[in-house]
C-alpha cells in the first residue's frame, strides 16, 4: 500500500486513511511519504504503556501541568512527509488536551515514550529517538522491555540509562516526576492473580 514516489502520501492523507490500514492503522506509520507496518506489539509493551500512563496520571493530576496521548501521529519532517506514533506522547505547554483528539499534530511534546519491544522497532530506535530530538522534542524515554531498563535522551546531554532497581526521574522537563523501573514493567496485578 505504498504510495509511488512521486506521490507521497502527506500527513494530511495518512490521518484521513488511516482507519483503513491494517489493524486500523494502529502499527503504521508514515515515513518520508511511504507507509510503514510494524509488527503488532507483545505484553511487555502494553504493560510498559498501562503502568507509565497510570504514573504519569497521577503526576498530571497532582501538578495540574501536562498531559498524556497515546499513539499520536507527530509530524516530524514535511516534504516529504515523515509521521511517527509513539505509544505515549506528553504535552506540558498550550491548551490543556488540546492535542487529545487529534489523528496528527506538529505540536511538540516535552516527552516521548518509545519502547523497543519488537525486532523492527528495535532497529530503528536510533533513528526515531534522532528524528525527536532534531524536531525539538526535549526528552526521549525508551523503555528495552528485554533487558528491563529505560533509556533517557536529551539534546547536548549523554544518554542515561536507568537499570530495574534504579528510579526513573523527569528531570528539568518533568519536575517531580519519579517511578521506580522495576514497577514500569512489571505485570499488572490483575494479571498475576
């Protein structure tokens, strides 16, 4: 379902499609103007998702700044167009939830969640985490649901890696905001039950 190259899909066209793409286009995205399909995620990823949600939540709830969405399309390049839908985006600046309803934005977030759970987003993690960062985004988690740790990226600082025991700050971006690794990924205890 590529577009020929001299028809690039915009982001414009691929929010208007993409309930028509595979699985409702949850695990597509855009990328340079051609569509892209990655594989579905496993349950490490989506208990990754659940937990980080719940602690960002109560962070938002308790500071009243910034909110969450969850697979947004952000329209990181044009011409040709490049969309990327990481499972969390986190917006600390504009209208609170102006962003929560749409399919593609170019509103920067502070915060983007990424997760390396599958082979193909794993190959292209660095890729992603430096169209982010290039785009403005100024931290870039990404969650190694295999080795059980989080990465953290800043422009001009050196990536910090945070092990299972260790506590996942948010720094300068999110002031106060604190989870301990090992509860991120950990399955939920509904689950366990």
């Amino acid at each position: 379902m590529n577009a020929t190259p001299s028809q690039h899909m915009t982001a414009e066209e691929f929010a208007d499609r993409k309930f028509d793409f595979p699985d409702g286009g949850r695990w597509t995205e855009l990328v340079a103007g051609e569509l892209e399909t990655f594989e579905p995620p496993d349950d490490a990823h989506g208990n990754f998702v659940r937990t980080l949600s719940a602690a960002l939540a109560d962070f938002a709830q308790e500071t009243q700044e910034g909110y969450a969405c969850f697979e947004l399309g952000l329209i990181v390049r044009r011409n040709p167009d490049t969309v990327r839908c990481p499972p969390i985006s986190y917006f600390t600046t504009g209208e609170r939830f102006a962003e929560q309803d749409k399919l593609v934005t170019e509103v920067r977030p502070a915060l983007v969640v990424e997760i390396a759970s599958t082979n193909d987003r794993r190959r292209q993690m660095a890729v992603r985490v430096q169209e982010y960062l290039d785009w403005g985004v100024s931290l870039v988690w990404v969650a190694d649901t295999h080795a059980r740790k989080v990465l953290a990226f800043e422009a001009g600082r050196q990536k910090r890696e945070y092990e299972a025991h260790q506590t996942l700050y948010g720094g300068s971006i999110l002031s106060g905001f604190q989870a301990r690794v090992e509860d991120l990924f950990a399955d939920p205890k509904w689950w366990r039950s």
